[in-house]
C-alpha cells in the first residue's frame, strides 16, 4: 500500500532524467583552406582554358569542322584502326608463343625469346619502323627456296613489299615484344599446384594450359593488355615514319598546304581522344567479365 500512503508528487515521475542533464557537443568542423585554394585555382583554370577554346582565333574551329568528316581524314581514321587491330591480334599471337618459350624448359628457346624481347623493347619503336620502311635496302631480294641451298621463287623487295606491310609488321613484332611479358606475367600468377594437380588427373601440358591456366590469368593479362591496346593506338602516328597514310600522317599533309597546323592536330587529338574512349569502355567491359568471381 505504499502507493496509496505516497502523496501525488512521489512515484516514478520523481526520478531526475539524466537525459535531460546532458548538454549537446560543440563539435567545431576542422577547417581546410587548401581545398578552398586549390579548389578556386582549379576554377580559374578552367576558365582560362575555356576562354581560350572560345576566343582564340588560331584554333580555327571552322577549319576543322571543314576536314572533320572530309575523305582523306576518314581514310586516315580507317587506317589508323586497321594498324591497331592488325598489331594487337599479331602481338597478343606472337607474344603468347615467346612467353611459351621463355617458360619453357628447353635453354635454345628460353634465350632465343629473351633476346627478341630485350631487342625490340631496349630499342626505340620509330627507329624500327624506318628499318621496316627501308628493309629493301638491307635485302633487296626476296625469295623462298631452301636455307643455304637454292630459291624456288625470288622476287624485288620493293616490289613485294608495300608501304602498310612494312607499318603492320614494325608494330605487331614490337608489340608482341610487350605482350610476352604480360602473358609470362600473367601465367606465372596462377599457383603452380593447380598446374600439379590437372598433370596428377591426366591432363596434358596443353591442356592444362587451355583450361586450367589461361582462364585464370587472364584476369592479370586484361588490363595491361587494354593499356597496350590504348598506347598502340597512339602510336600508329609513328608509322609516318614509312610513310603510310594514318590519321596523323593524313594531317600532316593537309596543312603543308593550307598552312592551317594547330587546327589540323587539335582535329587529330579530338579523333585520338574519340577512339580511345570507345577503346577504354571496351576494356572496362571486358576487365569485369574476367574478373567475376574475385573481389575487385
């Protein structure tokens, strides 16, 4: 009955809520005036720069929307993607059987692979396509017949041998110099006891290789590869060095004669920047599908 004896003003409600004694926190945000600088100086920047592509007469936008889409420019894009498909399908190829051999267990093969990859990388790629464009001078013949013995059909280098040949070949066999570190790379990141356990089931070293090992690695090999992909794009531009009619070569003679340079190559970075964002798409495509499975 103690309830009925307590007067109205005891009980519960009595109690002092502690909840109500608590005072909020002064949290003070620390401050960050260099975000605010670098921030206000990126600004400003691009202010300029887009003041700059407005108001500059030497970009001369007119001039290039007037060769934008013009036939020989088309015909230089065209080329300029053939080269890159054409050199990544040789040196993804070629490359794939240099790192088979530099993995292999025969020493002839291991240094034959080390030396072509430590010539075409320790050499520049300009450089060796002007070699391809002048092969007709180191072999002026051609011909196909028996080592050291006689030739059943022989021809004129330079009859044989075209402008987009020499260009095609200069990029896919320096290429393929790069990729065989990247598929060597790429193998050799797969645990060898898996390698083990298909030779314990049977299975040979092809297709273990098939089935076992490439599935794996290629989630190593496809980023560095969409990068040589991306990299080889840009440097078709070098094969002028033939010359062969690409996308900067093709620029470069439209403005020898209308005396218009900065428009022509602000034309040409404009399709570089173009191509390569399909290109970088592709890849981020592709580095998803092989990487399913395993946390990014």
């Amino acid at each position: 009955m103690r309830g009925a004896d307590a007067g109205p003003g005891l009980g519960v409600a009595e109690r002092p809520d502690h909840r109500e004694q608590r005072h909020p926190i002064k949290a003070v945000p620390v401050r960050h005036p260099g975000r605010w600088v670098a921030g206000v100086a990126v600004a400003v920047l691009a202010a300029m720069l887009v003041n700059s592509l407005l108001t500059n007469p030497a970009f001369n936008w007119p001039e290039q929307a007037k060769y934008l889409f013009s036939p020989p420019v088309l015909d230089g894009v065209r080329n300029t993607i053939w080269l890159t498909v054409a050199a990544m399908a040789g040196g993804v190829g070629f490359g794939i059987v240099l790192a088979l051999m530099r993995l292999s267990a025969n020493p002839l093969l291991r240094g034959a692979s080390w030396l072509y990859v430590w010539f075409f990388r320790g050499t520049p790629l300009f450089t060796q396509l002007l070699i391809w464009g002048n092969i007709g001078a180191l072999f002026p013949t051609l011909g196909l017949g028996i080592p050291f013995g006689p030739q059943f059909v022989q021809g004129q280098t330079n009859a044989l041998y075209s402008a987009a040949a020499a260009a095609a070949l200069g990029l896919i066999f320096n290429e393929a110099a790069y990729m065989a570190e990247i598929v060597r790379g790429g193998i050799q990141s797969v645990d060898h006891g898996q390698q083990e356990a298909a030779a314990a089931l049977g299975m040979s070293r092809a297709q273990t290789l098939r089935r076992i090992v490439l599935p794996q690695a290629m989630r190593v090999i496809v980023p560095p590869t969409g990068n040589e992909a991306i990299s080889m794009l840009k440097n078709t531009s070098l094969v002028a060095a033939v010359p062969y009619l690409e996308l900067t070569f093709t620029a470069q003679t439209i403005y020898a004669t209308t005396y218009q340079i900065i428009p022509m190559l602000v034309m040409v970075c404009l399709w570089y920047l173009f191509l390569s964002s399909l290109m970088m798409v592709g890849q981020f495509y592709l580095e998803r599908h092989y990487a399913k499975g395993h946390r990014r």
